[in-house]
C-alpha cells in the first residue's frame, strides 16, 4: 500500500512540474495587437528542431519553449519579423523554417523527391517491360524446339 502512495506523489509531483515549466502562447502578451499576431505567426511558420514536424507554437519541448522565450524577448526589444528569422537561420540554418528558400545548400531538398520518384517510376517501367517480353521469347523457343524436334535448354532468366 506504501508502494502505491509512493508512485502517486511522485506522479502528482512530476505532473505539477511538468504544468509549471510549460509555456503556452497565451504566457506572451504584447501591449500591441498586431505584434502578438506576428509573434503567433512566426512561431507558426518556425519548425521544432526536437520535435521536426511541429512548429515553436505547438511544441512543448525545451527547446521550443527557449526559443518561444528568445523570439518573445526580441520581439519586445522591437526587432521584426524578418530580423528574428535572419537571426534565427544564421543561429539554426535553414531547417527552422518550414519553407525553406531554393539555394545550392536545398537543392536535394527539393529536388530529391522529384529525382528519387523518377528513378523509382523508370525502374518500375523496366521491370514491366522486361516481364512482357519474357513470355513472348519463351513461347518462341518452343516453336522453334517442337519444329526441329530438338530439346533446346529454355532459360526463363532472361
């Protein structure tokens, strides 16, 4: 029974922690309305590095929640929306941004999958084509094998 009330606490305790260390969009508050806008649409368009496919808005990792504080602060000392980007791709590279820009750097980027689907379909076309052609030259063996009344080894690996 000790047991059990042991695992409560620490559960109650982790859970209350937990609630206290998370921040929330609605922590952040600016005296403009527009500029709370900006900061819910940046941390919108801006990508978790812990989390990578959630932005600084909905994740609730460590970092996300730095990084939200970090934006906040720059924000307040009148940087804008551009000035945070810029500091925060020169700080992350451009994996923060769910849009990166087109540049030598993200060309496999955004080529890759165009490439990698091509490849896939030009092998696929092959491999269909090879297995339309290997019964046609299988039965054309046979013909020539009953016609002659020689057994020619048929070798279907073509």
């Amino acid at each position: 029974m000790k047991a059990y009330k042991l695992i409560f606490i620490v559960v109650v305790l982790m859970i209350t922690m937990n609630a206290h260390t998370s921040s929330t969009l609605a922590d952040f508050t600016f005296t403009d309305s527009k500029q709370t806008q900006d900061f819910r649409n940046l941390t919108e368009q801006l990508r978790c590095l812990v989390c990578q496919n959630e932005s600084l808005a909905a994740s609730q990792a460590e970092l996300a929640q730095d990084l939200r504080r970090e934006i906040y602060a720059m924000m307040k000392a009148g940087k804008t929306q551009e000035e945070v980007i810029t500091f925060l791709v020169a700080r992350y590279g451009d994996f923060i941004l769910y849009n990166p820009p087109i540049k030598p750097s993200t060309y496999f980027l955004w080529y890759g999958p165009f490439i990698f689907f091509s490849i896939g379909g030009l092998l696929f076309a092959r491999t269909l084509l090879k297995q339309k052609y290997i019964p046609e030259t299988t039965a054309a063996l046979e013909n020539v094998a009953t016609v002659t009344d020689v057994k020619l080894p048929l070798d279907t690996n073509l």
